[in-house]
C-alpha cells in the first residue's frame, strides 16, 4: 500500500455508518448526486451535503427570517436559523437510537426551511397568492429549488449538487402536478411512496421543535399566560410535577424545566413507537421503508396531545391580535414588492434581469423568498417611500 493510500484511509469518514440498520440510508444505498463528482475525502457523502448547506448564503440568512415573531421583534425569540438546529438536534438524537444516519437527518434539518421567505407563513401565503397565475409558490420546493440550482457558489454546477436522500427529505410536501415535473426526487408522490426513515424523522423533528419552543417564545412575549396553557393536557401534566419537585422555582424556570421535559417525553416516546412500528412491519431495506406506511410516528395517545398543544397555539398564538396586525403588514410588503417588480423588472438589481426576462414572475418570486425581514422591509422603504433613496 503506497503512502498516500495509507493516509487516505486513516482519512475514512468516522460516522455512525458501521452501526446502522440495514434500512437506513448509507453509502451502500444512496443513489448519489445529479452530477458526479469524486467521493469526499475525510467525510461521509452526507457529512459533505451538511457542510454544502452550512457554507450556503441561504443558510446564513435564517438568522434574520421570522419564526413566528419578526427579527426586530426581540433578540431572543427564535428565528429560521435557531429554530432549523434545534430540529437537527433533536433529529440527530433519535437518530442514533433509532441506528439511522445521524449525518443524513442532519443535513435535511439544517436544509429543511431554505426557501422560506421573510415574515414566516404570512410572507409564504402573500407569495403564494402573487404566484397564483404562475404556478404558485410552495417553501418546500422552493428549498429544493435553493439547493438544486439557486445557490451559486461551485465552478462546475448550479446549487449545492447535493445527494439524491437529502434532497428527498428537503421536499416533504408537493403539490402534485409539481411532483410530476421533478423527475425522480418527485417520483414517491406520484406514487405514493414514502421518503427514508431520515426524512420521516427530520419531519417529526421539526414538529417537536417548533410546538416546543413556539411555547416558550408565546410566554416569554407575553402573547400568551401560563395560566393558559395549564389548559392543555401535556404542558399541564408535567407543570404540576415540576411544582411537586420544585415548589418554589421561578417562573421562568418553571417554564424551561416544562418544556425540556415534554421535549423528552416526544422524543422518546417516537423512538419507542417507530421501534415498535419498525418490529410490525420488519423492513429489511430502504425499498421496503419506502413501501410500507409512515414508520416514524408518536404513539396514538401522544399524538393527540401534540395536537391539542398545535390547537392551542394556532388560536392562542398564531391567530393573536398583535401578530395579526405583524402579518398583515408582512402580507403588504411581499405582495407590495412582487407587484413592484413584476410591473417594471428593471427596478430588480442587474443580476436578475436576463433570468427576468425569461420568466419575470419566478425571477421576481426567487429574489423576495431570498429576503430577510428586515432586508424586505428596508426594499419597501427603498421603493415606496419618497424620502428614501
Ligand atoms: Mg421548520
């Protein structure tokens, strides 16, 4: 063995690999890039796509995108890009215990919500609604979209040419008659298949994370009491057993030490069930992961208290008057720019005009999903406001 082939192995991707299931996704199934390239050095392929991700300018615009409340709304409450590693961390946590690849679910985390425009949902439905007459606009294919070809960064491709598996999980929902123009990556909603066990996980992820800390960030702003969510079943349950513990801990304690716990009970409650769910159904590959029903699932009891929790939110938070007049004002800006542009594409900056000229529309759709509130909100000002240049 020469000597370079010597220190190439001692370079050989230290993963979980050696301890996954058999229909976990691994260097032995993945079907690889669009492009091919040479195999990484001193990573795994999924290590690679997570780094790809971390170096993207969409990733490190998730510190300035809304969760739920706007960025200049306080320092502390989560934005895109707090909210996307907590979603990695807890994913890679049952990833191990589940033997699935810790890097894959990583990677899909930290990529999950790349196409997500400013002001959160509000930004998304007033684009949506924009885009209606031109194919309309969906966050997760857009974040497809941003890894595929959006990011401009490698000499030899468009996008991050990021593995067949991570892109896989970075689409979780699409409309059909979108499914049906993406090739293969669309190919498991035409036929309604399911994703890797990765991609189901990162999912189930993202929901604890955002249930969790939209909780902590509802109280910490006041929206909400915790007289309120002594309503809700789970939240209650383990709010009484910390007093019982804790009689005198503070309020804010209280708060952190009940939701780190009803994290904890999510979270090992899902690996408990998936296990169960994994010993009924005994897939021996990732062919039949992709057979069989949704694997990565809560128990039926728990499920039905994370949905009383999403209730709760949805009318107690999300629907809150003073967000409410935050996302009506969002819904003006996006749908202000969009008509801006659209109606005179030379108001774009230069880099956009030849892309604009094809399809003006998407081209003006991509820059404002790429915006940060406050980088959406200073365009308005620029565009609309007399005093301003
Ligand atoms: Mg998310």
């Amino acid at each position: 063995m020469c000597r370079r082939t010597r220190w190439l192995r001692r370079l050989q991707p230290r993963s979980n690999v050696a301890d996954l299931a058999p229909y976990a996704v691994g260097p032995h199934n993945t079907r690889g890039r669009r492009r091919r390239e040479a195999p990484p050095v001193g990573r795994s392929e999924f290590q690679r796509d997570r780094d790809r991700i971390i170096h993207s300018t969409a990733f490190r615009r998730l510190e300035y995108k809304t969760q739920v409340f706007v960025n200049h709304e306080g320092d502390l409450f989560r934005t895109r890009l707090t909210h996307s590693l907590e979603v990695a961390q807890i994913a890679r946590s049952a990833a191990r215990t589940l033997q699935l690849n810790e890097d894959l679910v990583e990677a899909i985390s930290l990529a999950h919500d790349l196409g997500h425009t400013p002001f959160g949902h509000a930004g998304q439905d007033a684009l949506h609604h924009c885009m209606k007459p031109h194919g309309g606009f969906e966050h997760n294919l857009q974040s497809l979209r941003v890894v595929d070809l959006l990011e401009q960064r490698y000499a030899a491709f468009d996008g991050l040419n990021l593995c067949f598996e991570t892109r896989e999980g970075i689409l979780k929902h699409c409309a059909l008659k979108n499914a049906r123009l993406l090739g293969d990556v669309g190919e498991r909603f035409v036929r309604r298949r399911r994703p890797s066990l990765e991609a189901q996980l990162a999912n189930l992820a993202d929901e604890i994370a955002y249930n969790n800390h939209d909780v902590d960030d509802g109280l910490r702003s006041g929206l909400m009491a915790i007289e309120q969510l002594a309503q809700v079943g789970i939240f209650a349950r383990h709010m009484k057993r910390v007093l019982r513990e804790y009689p005198k801990i503070d309020p804010r304690r209280l708060v952190h030490e009940t939701v780190r716990r009803m994290i904890s009970t999510l979270v090992v409650d899902l690996t408990r069930q998936t296990a169960k769910n994994i010993k009924t159904h005994a897939p021996r590959s990732i062919d039949d992961v992709r057979a069989a029903p949704p694997l990565i699932t809560f128990s039926a009891a728990i499920q039905h208290q994370q949905q009383e929790l999403k209730q709760f939110l949805r009318l107690n938070l999300y629907q809150h008057h003073q967000v409410a007049r935050m996302t009506n004002k969002a819904r003006r800006i996006v749908s202000d720019l969009f008509h801006a542009f659209v109606t005179e594409s030379r108001l774009l900056p230069p880099q956009y005009h030849e892309q604009a000229m094809a399809d003006p529309a998407r081209t003006v759709a991509d820059y404002i999903a790429g915006m940060t509130d406050r980088y959406a909100m200073r365009e308005h000002r620029r565009l609309f406001a007399v005093d301003e240049i």
